[in-house]
C-alpha cells in the first residue's frame, strides 16, 4: 500500500511516499480501509518545546475516516464494512490502524472527505469549549486567528451552543465567508490589536471564553480581552511564537483560567476515557446536521507535499483533505 512517512528530525520536517505491507491488527486494533484524511498543522511542526522531533521517519497522518477492513482481538462493537472516523496511526496512506477505543461512527450525513476532518479538530474543540472551557448559552466567545480548522470548529460548535462568537482574522474575506455559518463580529487584523474592539462589542464585559489558535504573538492581548473570571484555552502556534508574557495582576483581579489544549501529550487512556463525553455532547450536533466540517480542498494522496504547501500559506478556511482513492 501506498503510505507516507514524517521525518521530525528536520526543519521543516520533510514527507517520504512509501510501498509498505498492509499490517494485520493487534488485539485492541481495527484497520480501517482509508477513504480521506485531513491535516493538521500541529502534525508537521519541529519543536521541542511541543515534543515534536523524532529521531527517525514515522507514518504520517492521525485524522482520517473509512471502512473497517479488519478487527483485532478483543475489539467489541465494530463489524466489517462499518464507517469509523477518528485517529489512526498513520492516516496518509490507503490502510491505517486505530485503537478501537479511539474510533468513532462516522454519521451518515457526513460525506467521507467531512468525516475525516472532523475526528482531531472537534475532540479539540469539545475539550476547549466543553471539557475545560465550560462554555455556556449567551456568553461571549472569542478566536484568534478563527479561519483555520479548529478555529472554524469552535465558531460552528458554539454558535450550536447558543454562543455569541467574535473572530479575528488578516482577511475580511474569511470573515464574511464565516459570518454566513454563525460568526457574529469579525475583527480585521493579524496584530495584537483587538482587545478595544472585543470589549465594545461585548459592552466592556470582554469574552467569557478565549481560544488563542495564533500563539505567544497575541497572547497578552488576549488576556485584555477577557472577563471577569475569563477562561484562555492555548491551543496554535500560527505564528510560531512559543514565548509570552503574562500580565499577573490581571490573572490575579479578574480571577482567569488559562488552561492549554494538546491531544499529543494525553495518554491513550485520558483520550479514550474522554470518548463517552464527546459523543454525548458534540457527535449529535454532527449526525443530525447542526454542525457540518467544513471543507476548503481537497488533494489525493500522491499530491500530500502540494497539500502541506496550500496548508502554510495560510490560504484556506477551514480544513484541508486528502481523498484516498
């Protein structure tokens, strides 16, 4: 089968298109015939502070969706055929192997290119406006840098929620493209400069809820930005800044909750321990429609290198597939 591998222990990190076997199943493993995986940016940076670098080429890829092609020992639940979506290990290729406790159905409604877009990006978001985030109906929501994927997840999730969601963004054309699928205020800027702009919209009050998907470039204009007991959810490097400072006295006064947002760094057993949850809170949105992926382009498996490339320039809104044919 066709599968490729990331070598970390470059920068940037470099892609090798390999023929490799098609493994059988380990007990507690399905495999998952490929039908379109999505990138992640988080996938292809080089940075030790992140944990990322590894020593040797290692199959790329963790979001993807498709049909169960073979079951492991002691795999309940699953059958030959079904349609899963979630991560896998080394999704950019034609086969890929996941923990079962990591699968999820993928519903009906969702074409396959949507489902594979869908399985990092909203176990994301429902960690940062669920889980830790504890968003509710009416407050104030805001996303830096809201036209890349887990930015574009947040804003359909909590406009789901009854949310009021304010976006920053460098194009005025990504905010008008999103203002049609929820988007109340879109702020034209990609400087550390929002924060007066935040607090009229929300009359003074600042956002309840803060999702910094840029990185340490805004994240003190961030914490102007918030409200009394705010909450900050850390979670993108778009600028590659990994430093920031902090203003303490106004953590301390206001009473914040800054909290970071990395799926790599969770143990198997946290991430499947946090299945039941998601699939209760956020997966209905999902298979009854009030949340659809969305889908910027799509490139087949072999033009993975050119579908990098669109990736970092920063060009699309929303998530960007490989279809594997």
């Amino acid at each position: 089968m066709k599968s490729w591998f990331l070598r970390s222990d470059t920068k940037p990190s470099t892609l090798e298109l390999r023929d490799m076997p098609v493994a059988e199943p380990k007990a507690g493993e399905i495999r998952v015939r490929v039908r379109a995986a999505s990138l992640n940016r988080g996938e292809f940076l080089s940075s030790p502070a992140l944990g990322h670098g590894a020593p040797a080429a290692a199959p790329a890829g963790s979001d993807c969706a498709g049909e169960v092609d073979a079951i492991g020992a002691d795999v309940t639940g699953w059958k030959i055929g079904d349609r899963v979506m979630g991560t896998a290990r080394g999704a950019y290729a034609e086969y890929a192997m996941f923990d079962a406790r990591l699968a999820n159905i993928a519903p009906p409604i969702l074409s396959w290119e949507e489902a594979a877009a869908a399985p990092i990006t909203f176990m994301t978001t429902h960690d940062m406006l669920f889980a830790q985030g504890h968003l509710k109906a009416g407050e104030w929501l805001l996303v830096t840098g809201v036209s890349a994927g887990v930015g574009v997840a947040c804003l359909q999730t909590a406009k789901a929620m009854g949310a009021k969601i304010i976006g920053t963004s460098g194009s005025r054309a990504k905010l008008d493209r999103l203002k049609a699928i929820g988007l109340d205020i879109g702020i034209e800027t990609r400087k550390p400069d929002f924060a007066e702009a935040v607090l009229d919209a929300t009359g003074g009050k600042g956002a309840d809820l803060v999702v910094n998907n840029v990185g340490g470039s805004v994240f003190a204009e961030c914490i102007k930005c918030m409200a009394f007991q705010g909450r900050l959810a850390t979670v993108g490097y778009l600028d590659k800044t990994f430093t920031a400072e902090i203003d303490l006295a106004t953590l301390h006064s206001k009473r914040l909750h800054l909290f970071g947002v990395s799926a790599k760094h969770r143990p198997v057993h946290e991430r499947a321990a946090m299945q039941p949850r998601f699939r209760s809170d956020l997966l209905p949105m999902l298979a009854d429609g009030r949340i659809k992926p969305l889908v910027d382009k799509v490139f087949s498996l072999d033009d993975l290198q050119k579908a990098r490339e669109f990736m970092e320039s920063n060009s699309q809104v929303g998530k960007i597939v490989i279809k594997v044919s």
